[in-house]
C-alpha cells in the first residue's frame, strides 16, 4: 500500500496544530504582558506612595519645628518684639536659632525672618530693608496670601548676583501679623533623595503642586496659571494626592522602556516557542507513522478475509477507511442481533427452567440446581421459600376493557410490583407468568420469627399497591413455607388450592392454605334440595325459588371448593334432564332453548354470587315458559268459547278482562297473555274493534241517532264511544255516516 492515508493524516494534523501552537503562544504573551503591566502597575503604586509618605514627613517635620520655634523659642520671639540697639543681639539669637534648624534638616537652603514693625528682613546673621532684598516680590506676594504655607517650586536668590536656587519655600507667620518665617528648601537635594528610591533610566516621578506645576520642570509660582503637565515622559501608572501639602505625585515607566524591557523576554520565549514547533512537528510526524501502521495491518488483514469469503468484492485503497467503518457497522449489527436473540432465549429458558421446577418436569442434583440459579442470577435456594399464586379477578372483564398490548403492560406492572414489594421488605422474588389469569412466584422467606409476619405484609402491601394504581383486583393464594424442592411443589399445590375457595370466601383477598376451612359437602342434603327444586319446576310451582335459594345457602354454608360447586351445578342439570326427558317434545325444546346458551357462561364465573345470578336468570325464564306452557294446554279450548261469547254479549257495558276472568275462573294477567299468545292481540283491542264494527253496521243499515248507536253496542258514555271510533276509524262518527 502507498502512504496515501499517511499524507493525509499528516495534512489533517499539522495545521491543527500549528493553529493550536500560534493561538497558544499568543495567549501566552498576552498573558505574560498584562502580567508585565499588572506587576508594574503594582510597584509604581508602592513608589507614589513611598514618595509621597517621605515628602510628607519632611515637609511637616520642618513645618512642625518652624511652628514649635515660633510659638516656643523665646530669641525668636524676642527677634519680633525689639527695636533700636536692642536689635543686633536679637539678630545672634536669631542666627543661633536659624543655623540650628538648618543642622537638623539638612533639606533647608536658606532661612530668612520677616519683621514688619521696621519692614527689614534678617538674613544670612544681617538685616536689610525689605526694598532691597532680592526676594522683596514674593515677601510682598505672600504677606497678601497670609494663607500659604508651603509653595513651589520657585527660583531664590540669596543675594542679588548670585544665580538663583530652585527652592519650595515654606511661609510661616509669627502671632498677630507681626512678621514671617520664611523656610527654603534646595529642590535638587530633595530630588535626590526621591530618586534613590526607583530606577530613572525605567521609572518617571512628577511631582505637582497645588496649581498644577510640575516641582521637577522649575515649577511655577503659586497664583499663577499652571499649564497642563508634560505627559511625553511616559505612560501614569499611579498618582497619590497629598493630604498635608495638596500636592500630587505621578509615577509611571519612561516611554519605550516598557517595550524594551518586554522585548528582552520575548526574543528569549520566541526561541524557546521556535524549538517546541518543530520538536512537535518531529513528533506529530513519528506518532502518525508509528499509528499508522496497525491501520494499514488490519486494512490488509480485513481485505485479506474479505476476498476470500466474497472473491467478487471490489475494494480501492483510496477509501480504506470506509470500508473499516463498513465492515465494523455489519459486525455491531450481527453482535446486536444475537444479543437481542440470547435475551429472548434466556427470558423463555428462565421461564421453562421455573416451569419445571414448581411442576416436578425434571428433577435436579443439588449442582444442577445451584448452576441453574446461578445462571439466571436467582438467590441459592438454601433458606426457606413459599409459592404465591396471583389470580387476577374477573379475567373475562378484564379481557373485554384492554387490548392485548395493554393485558401485556399491566401483566408486567403487577409482576413489577410484587417484586419492588418484596424487595421493600428486604427479601427476593422469582415471579412468571405460567398461565393467561395468574402469576406464579417463588418467594424467599427470611430463617426468622418474624418470616411468616414479613410474608403476610408483603402481600398485604402487594394488595394495597395493586388497589391505588390499578383499576382491578387480585387475588392471592399461598403455599406452606417448604425447605426443599420437593417441598417448594407441594407448596404450589397448596397455593393453587387455596384460590379454589375464592368463589365462596371472595375476591381482592389472600387467601392462605392454612385458612381453607374444612368443607361439608353434604351430597345427600344436596340431592334432596336438588330434587325437590326440579320437581317445583316440573309442576310450575312458584316454591322452587325457595329450593333455589336453599342450594346455594347450602353450598355457601358447606365452604366448597370451585370444583365442588360444578360437580353440584352439574349434578342439578343431570336431574332436569332425566325429568325433562320424561316429559313431552314442548317441554324438551324449552329446557334446551334455556340451558343451552347457559353452559358455556358457566365457565366463566369466578364467585359463588355470579354462579348464582347466572342459574337464576335462566331457571327463571324457564319457569315462565313452564307456566306458559301449561296454562295455554289447560285453557286453549276456552280461548274460543270466550271469543264468542265476547262476539255475543258486546253491547254488555260491564264486559272487562276482569269480569271474564271471574266468569271464566282464570287469572287475569294469565287471561290477558292467553289473548295476546292465541288470539294475537289485546282484549281491549279486540273488545272496541268489534263495537265499532257493529256500530258502522248499524250506522248503514239504520237512521238511529249516533248516541242511541253508542248505547247499543255497549258504550253508556258518548265521548267515549266517539273517541274510540275516532281512533279506529280515523273520523268522527258523524262525519262518517255524512260521507257513506
């Protein structure tokens, strides 16, 4: 094979990681600057703070001790209080407390009194006249702005040819505007100072006073408009405002000093960044040949297998990897397909495996039985154990409100239950569907006292749960606790017994094998009331409800089984149909149309109750049959003779269903189906019919009043005879003999 995939890998990898390394190195400077500038940013903020705390306290020390003097020192209080020759021995008392200052704070240039009583100024141990001093301007200045304490910068000039100092200079009063102390300090001494603590060739310090005049430029006079300060020295990092003097102090790094310090380190990492690409592109390369070559094994190999079991099959080395991923897919497909197959089987395995356990199909060793329950990952079965059996009640309802998709889903949910509730009381269960209406499960009971009382909450826990979520009952039968597998049958035995009570003792219960009470089954009293029932029947005599009744109070005293109270039913069938079969073909066809569509209905009951409703609708219709059947034999003959004697006595008013009944000796419900049945129509109907029959006749045979009509064919009330023939006829009777 070419390298034609190793090209491509190569191609697929390499600008991906070129991408990856140039934005990582970007990040990374982007990173490392702004670290650069945060650092910095950080050490220009503690150098504003240093210079402006170390020009604080120089500046208040001094003016602290200035004002200390001027309030304590008695020379130099004495200085302002003298005049005349007293004057020159104040001025060496001045000197002494002037060069004593200077000693302490080496900062100080120069110091000069003001004394306004004789306006002179006393500097350098002489006095002159304030006209002559050179810094007579900013005396005059500053004894009109009596406020100012400390100002600058400012040029001074001891004496008038010497070349001026840059000075801050601080102006102190003395009590009652009797003069000034003025104090200068040597800007460049103060400078030096500050600069000892940064680097200038990196870092700038400015330092402005109150009108905006930068102290390091020459500064400016106090009162007079400040420019803007120069910005050109570099970026500001940080600027403190001092609270004693007003002032304001900038630090920050000169202009191309921070990108030349950054540069130092950049061409470092930009060699290092270099040497890292191509050591990772020598690795990306080695790593792509080295990966590739178990690609390219299994290619060879997959081709290899594939020509031999489909030698037609096309391949093109140009897509190697479709033909990887297309080989995979069908491989997860067929490893899928027989998952979902080995699912199923063990699922039917399980099922048979339980099957032939409770049945007694097969019979297991005890390593055959724990390999069993191993292979299915059921607990060992070396404890004790029961079998439940969940009967779902009235199953044909059941499977008339659901689909089968529907029976299936709730079937799953009440086994689902059974298992959460088991395990909620800290035991296991083994639950199948063995049959369509019941669930068989194994249930383990713990080796304890409290084993029966857990199995009993279990159920009673089932049973609840199945009421709250379900809209049907069940019903549960129990087997005695067994302790082998022989034991575990019996027990299925039991459990199935037991729900065979459930037609006398009821539905939505548990019902123990323990609890079945012994029944009566009493075959003689049972055959008694069995005959004495069909015999009423046979007769039609309305006492066989009382015998009916009677049946079903004994089965019901008697606790019998389901099986038990089909035998009965069946043996109560057996004698109605000897006796029927005694009697004629009439009554042979009524017992059939009854008890033919009643036998398959017998198979579906599940209590003693339905039992009952079913046998009573159908002995119940039977017995009007009977009834019927033996009146219409005994009074057929006198149908006739009671239709002519209505014919004959029509016009008789007080003819009624009730007074041919007495004439007759037949009941009158009984007289009034006998016309219905053999005549085909009412009394009452067949009564008016032939009055206005008669009456029409007699309406076209004679000229008698319609009244005088009515009357004679039986009819004492007019408005009722007109409405009857209103209603027979259609029309009045009087529009009647109008239209013949």
């Amino acid at each position: 094979m070419n390298n034609s995939w190793f090209r491509r890998l190569l191609l697929s990898y390499l600008p991906v990681f070129f991408i990856v390394t140039t934005i990582l190195f970007i990040i990374f400077f982007q990173v490392f600057n702004e670290q650069n500038r945060r650092e910095a940013l950080k050490a220009n903020e503690f150098l504003a703070s240093q210079v402006t705390q170390y020009l604080d306290n120089s500046l208040r020390s001094i003016d602290f001790k200035v004002l200390r003097d001027i309030l304590t020192n008695p020379n130099l209080k004495n200085y302002y209080s003298v005049t005349g020759s007293e004057d020159v021995y104040a001025g060496i008392q001045a000197v002494q407390v002037i060069d004593e200052l200077k000693i302490e704070y080496p900062l100080i240039d120069s110091i000069y009194l003001v004394r306004y009583n004789d306006d002179t100024v006393f500097s350098n141990g002489k006095a002159v006249p304030i006209e002559e001093f050179p810094d007579a301007a900013f005396i005059k200045d500053s004894r009109a702005a009596a406020t100012q304490k400390w100002v600058g910068a400012r040029s001074f000039k001891a004496f008038p040819t010497v070349e001026g100092k840059q000075v801050i200079t601080l102006i102190r009063g003395v009590g009652n505007g009797t003069g000034l102390v003025v104090v200068n300090v040597d800007l460049p001494t103060l400078q030096k100072s500050i600069m000892q603590m940064y680097d200038p060739e990196f870092t700038f310090v400015n330092i402005f006073n109150r009108s905006g005049g930068n102290l390091w430029d020459g500064g400016m006079q106090d009162g007079i408009t400040a420019v803007s300060p120069k910005t050109d020295s570099g970026e500001v990092f940080s600027e403190f405002t001092s609270s004693y003097s007003g002032w304001k102090v900038q630090t920050g790094l000169n202009n191309g000093k921070i990108v030349k310090f950054t540069l130092q380190f950049y061409n470092i990492w930009l060699v290092f960044a270099v040497v890292v690409v191509l050591i990772g592109v020598v690795w990306v390369i080695y790593v792509t040949r080295r990966n590739y070559k178990p690609i390219q094994q299994i290619v060879t190999l997959i081709e290899t297998v594939a020509s031999q079991k489909q030698p037609g099959m096309g391949y093109t080395k140009d897509n190697e990897f479709r033909f990887i991923q297309t080989t995979l897919e069908r491989m997860i497909d067929q490893t899928k397909q027989y998952q979902e197959e080995h699912e199923e089987n063990l699922i039917l395995q399980k099922k048979y495996f339980f099957q032939e356990l409770l049945e007694g199909t097969r019979d297991f060793t005890g390593s055959e039985l724990t390999a069993e329950m191993a292979k299915f990952k059921l607990p060992q079965l070396e404890d004790r154990w029961a079998v439940i059996v969940v009967e779902i009640d009235q199953y044909s309802r059941f499977l008339e409100e659901y689909h089968a998709q529907d029976q299936s889903l709730l079937k799953f949910v009440l086994s689902s239950i059974l298992q959460e509730s088991a395990r909620q009381e800290g035991t296991e269960c083994w639950a199948e569907w063995i049959s369509d209406q019941r669930l068989y499960a194994i249930v383990w009971i713990p080796g304890t006292e409290m084993g029966e009382e857990t199995e009993r909450r279990l159920l009673s826990g089932y049973l609840d749960r199945v009421g709250q979520y379900l809209n049907f009952t069940v019903t549960i039968g129990i087997g005695r606790v067994a302790v082998d597998v022989r034991g575990l049958r019996a027990s299925l035995k039991e459990a199935v017994h037991a729900l065979e009570y459930k037609a006398v003792l009821g539905m939505n219960r548990i019902i123990s094998c323990g609890e079945v009470p012994t029944s009566t089954n009493d075959v003689y009293e049972f055959l008694k009331t069995i005959s004495l029932l069909v015999q009423a029947m046979r007769l039609s005599d309305e006492v066989w409800e009382t015998h009916f009744e009677r049946l079903f109070e004994q089965i019901r005293e008697s606790v019998l089984s389901r099986q038990e109270i089909m035998n009965t039913v069946q043996l109560l069938f057996q004698h109605y149909n000897r006796e029927f079969a005694e009697l004629s073909q009439d009554y042979q066809e009524r017992w059939a149309a009854v008890f033919t569509p009643l036998l398959p209905r017998l198979e579906v009951w599940e209590t003693l109750d339905d039992l009952r409703d079913l046998c009573w609708k159908g002995f119940r219709e039977l017995a009007q049959q009977m009834q019927t059947l033996h009146c219409s034999r005994k009074h057929r003959s006198h149908i006739l003779e009671i239709r002519k004697y209505i014919e004959q006595n029509y016009n008789n008013p007080e003819l009624s269903l009730n007074y041919l009944s007495d004439l007759f000796d037949i009941n009158p419900k009984y007289l009034s189906k006998l016309f219905k049945d053999e005549i085909g129509e009412k009394f009452v109907d067949l009564l008016i019919s032939h009055r206005i029959e008669k009456a029409k006749q007699l309406m076209l045979e004679t000229d008698k009043a319609i009244q005088e009509i009515s009357e004679e064919v039986g009819y004492t009330n007019y408005n009722s005879f007109n409405r009857a023939f209103k209603n027979v006829v259609g029309v009045a009777p009087s529009d009647y003999r109008k239209a013949m």
